[in-house]
C-alpha cells in the first residue's frame, strides 16, 4: 500500500481515504460514496478495514466484532472502491510497539470517559493509516460525532495534509443509526434500539418550542430509555458542537450525543437540536 501511495502522492493525485472497522454496510458506503465525489474520476478511493485492538476495553467486544471480508470486499467494489486495504496485526502492531497518539481536550467526555483509551486507540492507528495510505482527505461518519471531532483536532494538531470531511449518519426505516453492531441485536432489542434516535427526536421538539434546561432533557432522555424492557442509559450530554462543551441551557444547534446499552450491546448516536 505504502508503495503505491508513494507513487500517487509524486503524480499528484487526489487520494480519498475511509478508514472502517469493516463488516460494511450502507452507512459505510456513504461514506465511500461521498469520496467517490471528491476524489473525482482521476483520483483513488482507498477503504481500510482493520478491527483495531487498542481502540477496545478489555471487557469489550473485540473478539466477538463481527468480520466479514468477502463482503466487505463486494460492497466496495460495487461502490468504485480503488483499493481494499485490511492490513494485519503485526503489520499495524509489531511486538514492540510502543508509541500513542492522544489528542487530550476534547477526547476527555462522552465516549472517552464511558471508555478509558479508546480515542488514544483510535487517533493512533488513524494516524498510522494516514502515514501508510498518504491521503489528502479522509471522510468520516458524523454517526461518531465525537471520533470526527478528535480526529479533525488530531489533524490539525500534528499538521496532516488531510482534508477531513464528516458524512451524515444513514439510518434505518425506524431511524437506528446504521452500526455493525446492531447485528447482536435480537428482535425483541431491535425494536428497543429506536429509543435513541426517539429521544433525539423528542428533544429537537422540545427545545424547538423554547430553550429547556439540560438537565429536563437529560431526566426525559433516562424515562424514554427505562421505558424499554433491555435498554439501560449510560449518558446522555447536550453540548456546544464545536468544544465539545457541555451546556446548561439547550437551544436549537445544540448537540445531544447518547450511548445506551441494549441487553449487552452498547450503541451510539447524536443529532443537532
Ligand atoms: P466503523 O467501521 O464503525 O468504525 O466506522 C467506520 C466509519 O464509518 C466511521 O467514520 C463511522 O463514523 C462511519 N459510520 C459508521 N456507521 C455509520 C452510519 N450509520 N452512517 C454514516 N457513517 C457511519
């Protein structure tokens, strides 16, 4: 891959990148859609798929992450897709590995403190994989809000020539945000599982009538949620977009970020107010 890269980046050309955790669905193929546009018809379209080991807590689902390369492998060829790049373990790992990336202001909230290291994990390997595949933009799915956020400060931070351009989440009929990991949900959680994208609803209402106390919208956000028979909050915020700030009074363009566990499954999702 590097080699190629190389070679794209002396003949100058626009290199698109979408870095996935794999078993692709359509959410992904937005994305690769989307840089599919800005790559344009001279241009490279390269899709990383690699289960990154260090972005997981150790009680989390890594071993169990579903993988699927064959179909992976038909979605993005079917999507226009320049390279399939899913590199190995020792290739992104080797034994004595022993350097981080931490971006450390807005990595700190939300999915960070619900999960200890994990954007350290995940700013890593994406700053690897921009090393390896040399892109000059990256496309990201706003279904992670957060993970956009660090990265693009991540960017910015240690000055990669990365444009980084953030996608809007594909959703499902019912509205559940599409997510590899929705595959562990039963039937009976399925349907539990809407309660996030309701509760980001229900506070778009809300505060479309008048501004509402964070703290209203949080206690509405936990009813909703222990209405479902499976589902169990883990946190709901309302913040600033651009700091990651929390704030105590929610207007429109506010953004609501949850995470919810649904029998074991943890899922995620937000949405500007
Ligand atoms: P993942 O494979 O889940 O790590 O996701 C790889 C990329 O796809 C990330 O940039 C995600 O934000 C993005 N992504 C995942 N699900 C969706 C979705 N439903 N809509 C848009 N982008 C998504």
């Amino acid at each position: 891959m590097q080699r190629l890269a190389r070679q794209w980046q002396q003949a100058g050309k626009a290199v698109v990148f979408v870095p996935t955790m794999g078993f692709l669905h359509r959410g992904h193929a937005s994305l690769m859609e989307r840089a599919r546009e800005l790559a344009g018809r001279k241009g490279r379209v390269v899709v990383s798929v690699y289960v990154n080991p260090t972005q997981f807590g150790p009680k989390e689902d890594f071993a169990r992450y579903p993988r699927d390369v064959k179909g992976d492998q038909r979605l993005c060829r079917a999507a226009g897709v320049d390279v399939f790049f899913a590199p190995g373990d020792a290739e992104m790992y080797p034994a004595d590995f022993s350097t981080a990336v931490q971006e450390e202001k807005l990595a700190g909230g939300m999915e960070g403190a619900a999960r200890p290291g994990h954007f350290r994990g995940v700013a890593t390997i994406v700053a690897k994989l921009f090393n390896v595949v040399l892109p000059t933009a990256a496309v990201f799915g706003a279904k992670d809000f957060q993970q956009a956020a660090v990265l693009g400060r991540m960017t910015r931070d240690l000055n990669f020539p990365v444009k980084i351009v953030v996608a809007p989440t594909c959703r499902e009929a019912d509205g559940l945000a599409m997510s590899s990991r929705n595959q562990y949900l039963s039937l009976a959680q399925r349907e539990q599982a809407t309660v996030l994208w309701r509760a980001i609803q229900r506070a778009q209402e809300m505060v479309a009538r008048r501004p509402a106390a964070a703290a209203l919208l949080q206690r509405e956000t936990a009813r909703m949620v222990a209405a479902q028979p499976e589902a169990r909050l883990d946190y709901v915020e309302f913040f600033d977009p651009a700091t990651l700030e929390p704030v105590r009074t929610v207007k429109p363009g506010t953004q609501m970020a949850l995470a919810v566990f649904v029998g074991r499954t943890r899922l995620i999702d937000n949405g500007r107010l």
